[in-house]
C-alpha cells in the first residue's frame, strides 16, 4: 500500500473558482484510482488549496492494479465456426482475447465450453468460468458459446493482468488535471493548445517516494514545490513523501489547509476585535470564504476611520468595505456600526511594518468612503421623481426599449395584481406601490449606483426615504431585488411583495417573448433565478395569488406559444423549489404536480402531507393498485376498447355481478364525499389515511375480479368502476407516481 500525491502549481487563482475545482480535482483523482483498481478498500482523502495551488493526497493507494476478468462477445457461431474449423472472424476474435489459433482450434470441439441449450446453466457456468479464472493467477482465456434472445455467439473469458500504478496514472493523472472545469479559461503559451485557469508553473506527483513522470503544458512533474512567494522566497521546497507535503510547506509559509487557514483567521479576527471594548466582527461567513482563498499565511490588521463617516447609510459604508475591500465591519452589541475595520492581509508582517500597512488600508478606505460621501450628497440635488424621465436613456435591452418603457409595463402588471389582491380582502397601499413601481429604477440614473453597482435598488430606497416619500414607497423600493437567492429573505411588505413579482414577471415575460428563454445550462439574463424568488415569494406568503394571475397580470399582446412556454417554464421552477428547495422526494413532487393547481402553498401542504404519510404498508398498496388501474385503462385506450367516456356510458350499478366489485363500489361511494370534505378543508392528512383504509376492498376486487372480460357491458362497467374509484382519489395526489421504498 502506497500514498499518492498529486499538486499542480499556478499563478494565482481567482478567489470564488478555488473551492469548486479543489472538489472536482479530488473526485476526479479518486475515481480514476477507483476505476483502475488502484484504490484500497481502506483508504483516505485529503484535499488542499491556496490562491497558487490545488493539491490531493490519497493514503492507501495500490502499487499495482488488482488482476480483472471480463467477458467479451464476439461474432455469431454459425459464422466463427466452419465445419469445425474457425473462420478469419474467429481468429481475429482469438487475438482481441489475447489466444492462440491452437487455443482456439481446441476450444472448438472440446465439450466442456457451454452449448446454450440451458440459459440457467450456462449462467451458472459462466460465473463458475470466472470464478476460477480469478482465483488462478496463472489462469487462461477461455472460449464458449453464450445465448441470446438473438442467437448462439462465440464468447470468452479474459482474465487482465494488474499494471504497476506508476505505468497507469501519469498520463491519466495528467488528464484528469487537465478536465477540471473552470468558468473562464486561458491560452498562455503561443501556438499551444492548452486551455487552463491560469498558467501551470509546476507539478508535484508522488508514490511514496517515487516520482512519477506527469506532465502537464509542457510541465514535468517532480518533488519540488514552491512557499510563500514574499515570506520565502523563490527557491523551491522538496516534499520526500506525500505525508510530508503540509509540513514542508508550513515551513515554507503556506497553509495548504483550507479549514485550518479558515479557523486561522477567525481565530485572528476574533483576537483583533478584542482591542475595541464591546465590540465583535459582523459574522459575513461568504466573506471568510472569499479572503481564505485569498491568503496562503494569513494574518488581520485592525483598523478606524473618522465617525463623522457613519452619517452616510450603513449599507453604503458596509458595501465599501465588504465588497470593494474585502474588509470585514466591526459592530458594537446592538449590532450597529463602530467605526473600525478588520483586513485580512497574506502575509505576517513584522512589528514595524503594521503600522505602515494599518495606515495604507485607512488611507484607501477614506479616500473610498469620502467618494461614497460625494455622491450621496450630489445625487441628493436631483430627487427620484425628478429622475423619471432619465430613464428613456437607460436601455433595458436593444429590443425589449428603455428602462421607462419597462417601468410603464411593471405599473400595468402591479395595477392588475393590486386589483386581484384587494377582491381577494388583502390591503393594499395602491398609492405608495404604484409610486414605488414609478421610481424603482431610478437610482440608475444615480452616482452612487454607478459606482456601487452592488446597491442598486438600496440606494433607490434609501434615497426615498431621505426624500420623503414614505416608509411603504422606501421599503418596496429597497427590497424589490430580494430575494436574490433562494435562501435570503422575501420582502416584508406586501408593497414590495408585488413590485418584486411585476418586475420580474414582467422581465420574464419580454425575454420569452424575443426568444431569450434559458436553455439547457445557459440563462445570461437569470431569468430562472428570477421565476424561483417569485416561486419564494407566492410559497412564503399570505399572498392569495396563484400562478394563473401572474399571466392574467402580463400583456394581452403575449402570442399563445409564448403563454404556453412561461408556464411550462414556471411549472419547471415550482418543481425545481418544491424538489431541491424544500427537499421533498422526487416521486413525491411527481405525483401532486400530477394534479394540477395553480396554488403553490396548497401544493406544498399536499406533499408536506404524503410525506407524512407515504410509509403507510395500506397507502404503499393503494398507489400499487392505482398504477395498476391507470395502466388497465391506458392499455385499453391502446387497443380502442376504452373510447370517450360518453361512448362507454356512466357505472351502471345493476351490472355490478362479483361481492368483491360490489364491496369497492359500496366503500368507494362511502369514503369519497369524506375524503372530498376534508380535502375541500385542506386537512390532506387526514384525507389521506381515509384513502388507506380503501385498501382491503382493492386488493380483494384484483384478487377476485377480472376487468377485461369477453362481455363487453360487464367490461365497460368495471372500466367504468375503477376510473371512477380513480378519479375520486386522486385529486390530493397521483398515487401511481409513488415508488415503492
């Protein structure tokens, strides 16, 4: 048993592609060790990563291949076999398997090779065949005649002699690296072909102590790998063994963990902060991600600004540090703005040298904030209302207008959703939504937006605020981009609970409309982001709208096929939500969508229902009957015997003959209106173990009644019988979508 490590060195790595490919990297090298019988049973995995390095380490590595039997099928025996003597076919069939002509002349008429005549035995033999093959090293190919549907084949068993890992992995190793994917690629070297991340500078490809010959862009591996390039230096750094590999390069400066570096500089911040009395670092665990992988010898530098700052709106000044820095705010016990900072910096500087950096990172965010500050107070001379009609020159897209034009279509669509609310009981602020429509995207128009593009629609509400135009118009403005990702927060008013939804059915809509739905795995103007927060909002809340209002709500000019793809698309999206959002079993999510509604929190309390429910042995062997049910009235669709239901005539209960179809039609007629009540009041629960109890009479009426009979009156009506016992209990769900755990 060997350990292997594998490191390609890079210039460096942007921040937010370094987690995703350190996981491709290791499964992809796992797998290949799988696939070419190198890998142990007992085995471990490490991973590693920095700005300038991805790295894998696996303990419990073969240093040669497990010996491997296969069975290959070659031509028809009738052609590899002529009057006893084998055929060009044959032969070239001998020398794929690795035989002989003698081998194969002699396995021609020896009779222990299997004749076919019993397909039991020849499996049986087969497996015997390659049982022994396994256990005798020294074991040969053997030749016979396998069975099929088809005909009589000549076959053989092959036994695959293990190879030395070191011939195996160096040019798979090299592949593997080379099929990461990364989101934007480079050329680096002139007229070569390889397409990478970033330029490869050196490779590292251990067994043990053996270096195996990888190469890579010209790159050929060694056991020589590189530190810190400011801490130490440019001289390499040789690992002997793949154990060896982190402490050889935490001499060197690097801390090639991830989840150590990680706990490095929460550890580091938290020591830092303790140097303001009372205060902590605001939490931001995407922040603590993006400067891990920005460091490889972490070390955070505490520094201030002049309060007079902390008059402009937190998440101005917030957005400064977080996403323009990558500083992380310092905030007192009621969670508001103290006026510090912490920096993350990839080096560990000396005493002398803290001051000068804790000054540069000061100067860079005052010089930052007091642009910040500019703008706020120029963008101020110009109020919101007054920015209205700077959105004619403000394209939203070359052939969908200007942002005006979208904000006249957004007011229609909120007008019409506002209407539908208030007949539905649910207030509505009219006046403060419309005017938040109006001015929701006028903070285009702004400096501030320009430069901050990250607070578009913040800055739109505060600004409103400090306009005044009301609480209701600021928060609808403020937060009709949330939520921006399935798991951050809906608006809190209803007024923003509807500009979110117009804008972005709107959006949907015209880009449907010109052709720019997503396809496959490309969607450039998120528009399936947009339909799940609309999914999220209509899911979460008290809203009573449905799915059908939001195509109620879209222009009637939108053509039929473009109304016939939105809702497939939203119909998409709901399962999408209900499947990977909420976590519900995919036959599950199969069998409400099944039976179709528009209303997304009925939907959700229906699975929420047949989950509770669905390992019921009496409800298991409803969904098995009622598979069986459907499949009997499909097949007899197939054969023209079930036509339109006005031709096969209602359930005549005078021809009800068989106890077993009296009983189910008598227990089906009692249990429906029930089933219907508590259906009607959304107790699916409850409706659903009242369907369970169906059970005995179903499984008595198959046990007993045959359906398909010769006398088609009696035929008809027990079609009709089990389509209406069908029918009758499936509206909570298509039980026949179930799978059987």
């Amino acid at each position: 048993m060997a350990d292997l490590l594998f490191e390609a060195g890079l210039e460096e790595i942007p921040a937010r592609m370094i987690a995703a490919a350190e996981a491709e990297l290791t499964e992809r090298v796992v797998e290949l060790l799988r696939r070419e019988r190198l890998l142990e049973e007992e085995h471990e995995v490490h991973s590693y990563s920095t700005p300038r390095r991805l790295a894998v380490q696996v303990n419990g590595v073969r240093r040669r291949q497990r010996d491997a039997t296969r069975e290959l099928t070659g031509p028809a025996w009738n052609v590899a076999f002529r009057n006893g003597e084998p055929t060009a076919a044959a032969l070239a069939f001998a020398r794929k398997a690795g035989m002989t002509e003698q081998q194969l002349r002699k396995a021609s008429v020896e009779e222990e090779h299997l004749r076919g005549t019993d397909l039991n035995s020849e499996l049986l033999n087969r497996a015997e065949m390659k049982s022994k093959l396994e256990e005798d090293p020294n074991g040969e190919t053997r030749l016979f005649k396998v069975t099929s549907a088809k005909g009589e084949y000549l076959a053989a068993m092959v036994r695959d002699k293990g190879r030395a890992a070191t011939e195996v992995l160096p040019d798979r190793l090299a592949g593997e690296l080379a099929a990461v994917y990364w989101p934007k690629n480079m050329y680096w070297r002139p007229l070569k072909v390889e397409f990478f991340v970033r330029p490869v500078r050196w490779l590292v490809a251990l067994l043990d102590h053996e270096i195996l010959p990888v190469e890579f862009a010209g790159v050929h591996a060694a056991n020589l790998t590189w530190g810190h390039r400011i801490l130490h230096g440019d001289a390499p750094v040789a690992v002997d063994h793949p154990d060896d590999y982190l402490g050889v390069l935490e001499a060197a400066k690097v801390t090639a963990d991830v989840k150590l570096r990680r706990y490095r500089i929460r550890k580091a911040l938290d020591a830092e902060t303790r140097a303001v009395p009372g205060a902590r670092w605001r939490e931001d665990q995407a922040l603590v991600e993006t400067v891990t992988h920005l460091t490889e010898w972490p070390s955070v530098v505490l520094g201030n600004f002049d309060p007079e700052f902390l008059q402009l709106p937190e998440e101005v000044l917030v957005t400064v540090m977080r996403d323009h820095q990558k500083y992380f705010a310092v905030e007192n016990a009621e969670g508001r703005l103290e006026p510090y900072f912490l920096a993350v910096l990839n080096t560990h500087p000396e005493e002398t040298g803290i001051e000068t950096i804790r000054h540069g990172h000061e100067r860079v965010l005052r010089a930052r904030f007091n642009d910040a500050r500019f703008f706020w107070r120029m963008d101020q001379k110009t109020p919101l209302e007054d920015r209205v009609q700077m959105l004619k020159s403000v394209t939203f897209h070359k052939e969908l207008g200007t942002y005006w034009d979208k904000t006249q279509a957004n007011l229609k669509i909120a007008e019409t959703l506002a209407g539908l609310l208030k007949q539905r009981g649910i207030e509505v602020d009219q006046s403060a939504l419309l005017k938040g429509v109006e001015l929701a995207k006028t903070d285009l128009t702004t400096e501030l937006v320009k430069e901050f593009t990250e607070l578009q629609g913040i800055v739109g509400g505060l600004y409103a605020r400090a306009q005044g135009l009301g609480e209701k118009v600021a928060q609808a403005i403020y937060w009709q981009y949330s939520p921006a990702a399935v798991e951050a927060p809906i608006p809190p008013t209803v007024e923003g609970q509807v500009l979110g939804i117009a804008d972005r059915i709107q959006t949907i809509t015209a880009m449907f409309s010109i052709g720019l739905e997503p396809t496959g795995s490309k969607d450039p103007f998120a528009l399936r982001r947009a339909a799940n927060a609309i999914v999220k909002i209509l899911a979460e809340t008290g809203l009573p709208l449905v799915r059908s209002d939001l195509f109620r709500a879209v222009p009637a000019d939108v053509s039929e096929e473009t109304q016939k793809k939105l809702a497939a698309f939203f119909e998409e999206r709901f399962e999408f939500w209900l499947r990977d959002m909420r976590g519900f079993a995919y036959d599950v999510v199969n069998a409400v969508v099944a039976v179709r509604s528009d209303n997304m929190r009925d939907a959700i309390a229906r699975a929420e229902a047949l989950t509770a429910v669905r390992g019921s042995e009496d409800l298991a062997a409803i969904a098995a009957a009622f598979k069986r049910i459907k499949n009997i009235l499909r097949q007899a669709q197939e054969k023209g015997i079930l036509q339109p239901r006005q031709d096969v005539g209602a359930l005549n209960p005078t021809l009800l003959a068989d106890p077993a179809e009296k009983a189910l039609h008598s227990e089906a007629m009692k249990l429906a209106p029930v089933v219907e009540d508590l259906r009607r009041r959304q107790e699916y629960r409850e409706a659903l173990e009242k369907i369970a109890t169906l059970r005995p009479h179903v499984d008595l009426f198959f046990d007993k009644v045959m359906v398909m009979v010769d006398e088609v009156a009696l035929r008809n009506n027990r079609l009709a019988l089990i389509g209406e016992v069908l029918g009758a209990f499936s509206k909570i769900a298509d039980f026949s979508e179930l799978v059987a755990a």
